[in-house]
C-alpha cells in the first residue's frame, strides 16, 4: 500500500521471516547468522524452517489480499535467543475499517464474538511508540475431525486509523495454550517499539 511506513526495531526473541526476494537465499543468511556455532547440516535445518515459514505467510497473505488485507511484516518466535524452532509467526497486517467504527467493530477485525469460546475476551489498552493500541486475547474452541473440542489461543495488538479507514493489527494464533502464554510478554514487547504511518 503506497504511503505506508513501518519501522519496527529488531527483538532478541523474534527472527523477522523474509517475505520478499530471494526466500531461500535470505532464510540461509538469517540460519547462518542464528547458528553459528552449528554443523552445515544444522544451518541448513533452520533455513529451511525459516524458508517455509516464509512461504507459509505469503500464501496466507494471497488469499487474504483479495479482500484487501495487506501482510506487511512477520516474524518467528524464538523460544530462547539464538533457537529456533516450530513455533508461534506474529503477522503485522493492515485491514480495512469503518471510518466509523467503534472500539468494538475494531475488536472483530481479529475476534468472532459469535464462535464458541473458553473464557471470556480479555481487552486492554497498551501505550506503543505508535499511540495507544487495543490489545486483545480470547480462546476459541474449535471441533477436530474426531469431535473433540480443542482451546486455542488469540492474541493481538491493534491501533486503529479511521482518518485512513484501516487497522493495523500485530496477532498471533496458536493451537497450544501454553506457546499462547509464553508468546504473550514478547508480542507486547514487539508491539511498544511499531512505529507506523500512512499518507
């Protein structure tokens, strides 16, 4: 989207995913700088966790680009500095919004306030380089194909632009409530440091 910055500075516990370019080559240059100290065969693991992860997202971001949803930056969540493994992708995206929409219509940008839950939808504010931003985490509960209820877990960052008519929302969604807890203080962190316009 023309007119539209984002800096967000670099986080020990996210790798930022390469969403542009030459995949492979910029996922074997982010496993080399991750792992040092590791074997050739080690490198090329992570790259192409990396890699995947990448493409991943870019299929996601296709599909939801018909509806005018813009993927605009993501990232891999490092369980401890300098370690990667499968894990929670927070996505930074862009979603068009009502310029009169309440805090509640910016809310279902990310929830469904119809579908079955577990508990009830936690909303807070938190103060970003960017401006107050809502954040909001609920767990829907969703069937397998067995029938067996499942818990996942959302969470999300959101600051609304209605001057613009978008929303830009920094979200993770994970099937294990515990990558759900442990994921929670590092997207907030990520979150405080956005800085983002549009023009």
């Amino acid at each position: 989207m023309s007119g539209l910055q984002i800096s967000v500075p670099g986080h020990g516990r996210w790798l930022p995913l390469p969403l542009e370019g030459d995949i492979d080559a910029q996922a074997s240059a982010a496993a080399s700088a991750l792992t040092r100290q590791a074997s050739g065969d080690r490198m090329e693991d992570v790259a192409a966790l990396i890699a995947g992860s990448a493409r991943t997202v870019l299929r996601q971001a296709g599909r939801l680009a018909q509806d005018g949803i813009v993927t605009a930056l993501a990232w891999s969540l490092l369980p401890a500095p300098g370690v990667l493994q499968p894990g929670p992708v927070a996505l930074l995206r862009l979603f068009p919004l009502a310029p009169t929409a309440s805090d509640d219509d910016v809310l279902t940008t990310v929830v469904d306030v119809s579908a079955d839950r577990h508990g009830d939808i936690d909303v807070d504010r938190l103060d970003t380089a960017s401006g107050p931003a809502l954040t909001v985490r609920w767990r829907p509960a969703v069937r397998g194909e067995d029938g067996i209820r499942m818990v996942h877990e959302q969470r999300a960052v959101l600051w609304p632009d209605r001057e613009h008519e978008v929303v830009l929302v920094l979200s993770l969604y994970v099937v294990d409530l515990v990558d759900g807890a442990s994921a929670g203080e590092p997207l907030q962190e990520l979150a405080t440091a956005v800085r983002w316009s549009l023009s």
